[in-house]
C-alpha cells in the first residue's frame, strides 16, 4: 500500500538513528558513521585491551599479574560518538533503533563469534532496581544476541544482591570492593532447569556473560568468576568499552 508508506514518511521522516539528522533512508549518516569505532584490532584474547600486532593475542602484562575470570574478552565498539549517543539513547529513553543497527551492522562478526550452542547471561542488576525501574538492559542486549546468532539466553540464573551503589559512581578500587560478593548463582533456578533439563551441565557451548559497557572491567570479571561454578570455561562480551585503562 504504497500511498500507507508515503504518509507514515511524512509523519515520521526518515532519520539518523543517533544524531536524528534527516537522511534519505532510516539509519546512520555519513557523519556519525565516521565516528563508529568498531574494536576489531590486535588485542588481548584474556581482557580485550588493545595491544600491538607483535604481542596480539596477549596475555598482556595486566593479565599476566591478574588474569581476568573469564577466558575471553570480545567488545564489538568503542564507547565514544555515535556508539555512546546510542546507548544513551536506549538507556535513558528507551529507544533501542541505533543499538540494534549497531548489532545487525556487526551480524557478519556475531555470526563468527557465536555457536547455536553458546548461553548468554546477561550481567545482572539487583532486583530492587529492577523493580524500581522495570528495565534490564544487559537482559536486553542478550536477548537481541540471542535473536541474531540463534543461540539460548537466561536471565535468572545469576542473581545479584544487596542494593549496591551504582558502578558508574565508583573509582576503580571502589568498584571491585562494591562487586566483590555482589554475584551469585540460584541454586534453586538452576536445579529445577536441571531436572527440566532445559540447562544440561555443562552447557553445550559457551558461557558468555553479557553487559552493554565494559569499563574497568571488574563488573565481567566477578560475574564470570561467580559462573565459574558451572565447572566450564567463560566468556565475556559487551557491546562497547570505554578506551580507558583497566
Ligand atoms: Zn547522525
Ligand atoms: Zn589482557
């Protein structure tokens, strides 16, 4: 219904889903599209920072003292420009158009990155928040994952307690004492998906545990060292991460 389409593209214009610039097409503009910066080059397999080609895939010296839980550190982009407009987007006004573009513009490098087989877990946040707020987006995020690379995701398995004050508030040292007993798996979720056998142990695939922004690292770390209790190695990926140190 051609003349349908017509009026919804009057009513709503075609926009760039980060900078709301009008474009000829619903997406990205040239101008933020150069301001997307996709975290593809030599790093560190343990923690994910950049390293020169010669010392790629690491570990780097930061692993070599204190070697992050989880094996593996996969982040798609960086955390600036058009990539951070987005997720500031979805985060506060719920408007997740630029972070799934983000994901179906990387669905080439899901598609190697992931297994039928792989469970995604989304970092948790404590339930009083949840309730306060009634949004997880690190739920969100794994959800959308699992869409794209077919794969299975549970957000009940691992719980976080207390009413922890927010990571974003916190310097580095503070953040890692704030995390240190935040996590923890349910043990009564996880024996009645045993016997229903919908969670076989171990997991077919990968454990990856799932957060939208990476920035010391210490959230992945302590959430992938509470999964250790699934006796399987663990993954770890986020959508972005803030180019600052560790
Ligand atoms: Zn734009
Ligand atoms: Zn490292």
């Amino acid at each position: 219904m051609k003349w349908v389409n017509k009026g919804e593209s009057l009513l709503f214009p075609p926009s760039c889903f980060f900078c709301h610039a009008s474009v000829s097409k619903s997406g990205c503009c040239k101008q933020c599209l150069q301001h997307i910066k996709p975290l593809l080059s030599p790093s560190c397999l343990r923690c994910g920072q950049a390293l020169s080609e010669g010392l790629a895939p690491g570990p780097c010296g930061k692993c070599l003292r204190f070697p992050p839980f989880q094996i593996e550190t996969v982040s798609l982009y960086a955390y600036q420009g058009a990539v951070r407009e987005a997720i500031l987007i979805w985060k506060l006004g719920g408007d997740d158009a630029g972070v799934r573009w983000l994901l179906e513009t990387a669905r080439q490098r899901l598609k190697t990155l992931f297994q039928p087989d792989d469970l995604f877990i989304p970092v948790p946040m404590p339930l009083s928040r949840m309730q306060k707020s009634g949004q997880h987006h690190a739920a969100d995020l794994a959800r959308l994952l699992a869409e794209a690379a077919g794969c299975e995701w549970d957000w009940q398995l691992l719980r976080r307690h207390g009413h922890q004050a927010r990571q974003s508030a916190l310097s580095g040292l503070a953040r890692r004492k704030n995390l240190r007993k935040s996590f923890c798996l349910d043990a009564d979720y996880l024996t009645s998906m045993q016997l229903k056998g919908i969670l076989r142990k171990p997991v077919k695939g990968r454990v990856w545990v799932v957060d939208d922004i990476m920035t010391t690292g210490a959230t992945l770390h302590y959430a992938s060292k509470a999964l250790g209790v699934l006796q399987q190695p663990i993954y770890a990926f986020s959508l972005a991460r803030t180019l600052r140190d560790r």
